[in-house]
C-alpha cells in the first residue's frame, strides 16, 4: 500500500513578505525560527522564486559600493556603508574583486620617515629590530604591512623607548609575560625594506651599509635584541651574541679591526623555524670589559636591565693578559681558511 504524500502548503502572503524583507538580510537559521512552518530546502527554493539575493551572497549594489569606495574609505564609513557586512568580510570581499585599500596614512600617529636618515638611536632600533623584531606582511591585497617587536614583560621599557623615538601612538599590549609593539605603515616598513630587513629575515638576514660612527650604537640594539651579559664566578664579565652568520660575521670583524679582539664564529643548533643554523660570538675578561665599554658608554638609548648588567661588569678588575699574536694567528688562520 503506497504512503500518502504530504500535501503542499502554499505560502500565505504573510509568509512572503516576510520572506522578502528579511531573507536578503539575516541568516537562514534565523529565517527557520519566523517561519516554523517551512525548512531550509523550501525557504530557498521560495527566495529563488521571488528573484531574491541571500545574505551571505554579496547583491551587486554592495559590489557597487566596494568598487567606489574601497580605496579611500575609512573602515567606519564602509562598515556604515554595508551595515549587513563584518570588517572581514569586507576586506576578503576586496580581495577578491582585487581592490586596494590606499596605505599612505596609517591608522595611528607615527613617525613614518624615521628611518630615512641615520642617527645613533636610529641604528640601535634597526639593530633591535634586526635581532629580536619581525616585519609582518599584510593580511589582505592592499593591507599595510606591520612592524612586530615582542620582549619578556620585564623589558618592557625597552619598547616604551622605541615607541617614544618613532613618536608612535600605537598601545603596547601585554599577553601573559610579554609585552609587545605593533606598528603599521608602509612607508616605515619599505624603509626598513630598503635598509635589509625581510619578512623572514633570519633564514635571508642581510647587513645594511651603516656609517661607522653608527656601528657601535647599532651592535648595542643587537646586542640588547640577541645577547648577554654577565659575570662568571671568577666575577669576570663575558659578553655573547646569538644570531645568524652574517650579522655576526659583521659584528665580529668590526670588533677586530677596532679592537684586535678575536672571537670564533660557533655554530649552534639548527632552527627549524627559520630552516637555518644559528651562530655565537663570545668574549670573556678584559676583552669583554672593553666591547662592553665601547657599546654602552654614554649611550642614550639602552634596554635598562643590561645596561645595569654592563655597568656592573666595568666594574670588574681583572689583570691584562698580553695576547695580542695568538689571536693574530688565530684570525688569519680562520679568514684564510
């Protein structure tokens, strides 16, 4: 015996207007709610019927708006624009009609040119940022890129000074026990760009030409990013700097052609995050005592806790040892190698 089918129920006028005025609006579980009579299957075949557009499907209108107001708007006027829309949702949509938002200004107050002339503090930030700082690209097409630096909660003056020199109005935010800076704009990042600075800079590092009346206030930034400094338990000082080939490269022979003062270039572990090794430079007693004196003295701009450190280790009295031809020998050994 053949079952009864169910008989139709046509839709009352009620039902359709209701259907017309919010369908293009809200989302089909909340349409199932004011219409408990119907289910998803018949809700949309009834829409398509009437010529209407869903309100995930973007309705040529809001296309219109995009199109003319995607480049130059603010984020509130197009939000105000098209209410139904997210921020997101927006900006994927641009992205895909391949529209740019413009990017000369940046959202917050900075200092967008401050790394076009070079200055003692302008070389220590790019050496704190080649150290411990990244460059993030844009999310979206058109999307500023963003200047990223993270330290431990305790260093957080360090980045209260980075952002007082890029007269930055941008909020550092703490998450658990560290504290971070997010900048976006452009022109800083392509100055950056231009200075050396990649988005994965530790497997691409490369060393920007820096004036050498700069170059020690710049290792001082690397070393306040990437190194140490303290006291062993003879209370000699000793100063190490983490980091990849080049810079340390570079850092290395500057201190020996200053200084005559000699370290080997030790390869550590490999970083599978940045798919490369990773390189140390260390120098101990006297040696250190002078590197340490030669970075942070009268500087003006410093990560306070190592720079208590430094103080500290000038300190240290220790006797001079005459070594100058052991570590002649042993440098032109390593550089003719």
């Amino acid at each position: 015996m053949m079952k009864n089918k169910k008989k139709y129920q046509y839709w009352s006028r009620k039902e359709t207007n209701l259907l017309t005025k919010l369908y293009p609006c809200v989302k089909l579980d909340t349409l199932l709610k004011r219409l408990p009579k119907r289910n998803k299957e018949t809700i949309v075949v009834k829409a398509l019927s009437l010529n209407l557009y869903s309100a995930k499907l973007w309705h040529p209108k809001e296309n219109h708006i995009l199109r003319n107001y995607f480049e130059k708007s603010s984020k509130d006027k197009l939000l105000y624009l098209l209410s139904k829309r997210s921020w997101k949702a927006i900006l994927a949509k641009g992205e895909r009609l391949g529209l740019k938002r413009e990017t000369a200004k940046p959202k917050l107050k900075v200092d967008e040119n401050y790394f076009e002339k070079w200055t003692p503090n302008m070389a220590y930030i790019l050496g704190f940022i080649i150290a411990d700082g990244c460059i993030i690209q844009g999310t979206y097409k058109g999307y500023s890129d963003s200047l990223k630096l993270g330290v431990h909660v305790k260093d957080r003056d360090i980045l209260e000074k980075i952002k007082s020199q890029l007269k930055a109005a941008h909020a550092i935010s703490i998450v658990k026990n560290a504290a971070y800076l997010s900048i976006s704009s452009q022109i800083m990042i392509n100055c950056l760009k231009n200075l050396g600075v990649t988005y994965r800079k530790s497997s691409n590092e490369n060393v920007p030409q820096i004036p050498l009346k700069n170059i020690r206030h710049f290792i001082r930034g690397v070393v306040d990013g990437d190194g140490s400094i303290w006291q062993d338990r003879k209370d000699y000082p000793t100063l190490s700097i983490a980091g990849g080939e080049n810079i340390l490269s570079f850092i290395r022979d500057h201190f020996f052609d200053k200084f005559r003062l000699y370290s080997t270039l030790t390869k550590q572990s490999y970083s599978k995050k940045v798919k490369n090794y990773l390189y140390q430079i260390s120098y101990r007693a006297n040696s250190a005592k002078i590197l340490i004196n030669y970075l942070y003295k009268e500087a003006a701009i410093y990560l306070d806790r190592k720079y208590y450190l430094a103080h500290k280790c000038l300190k240290a009295n220790i006797k001079t040892r005459q070594n100058s031809k052991y570590i002649l020998k042993r440098y032109h050994e390593t550089h003719n190698s």
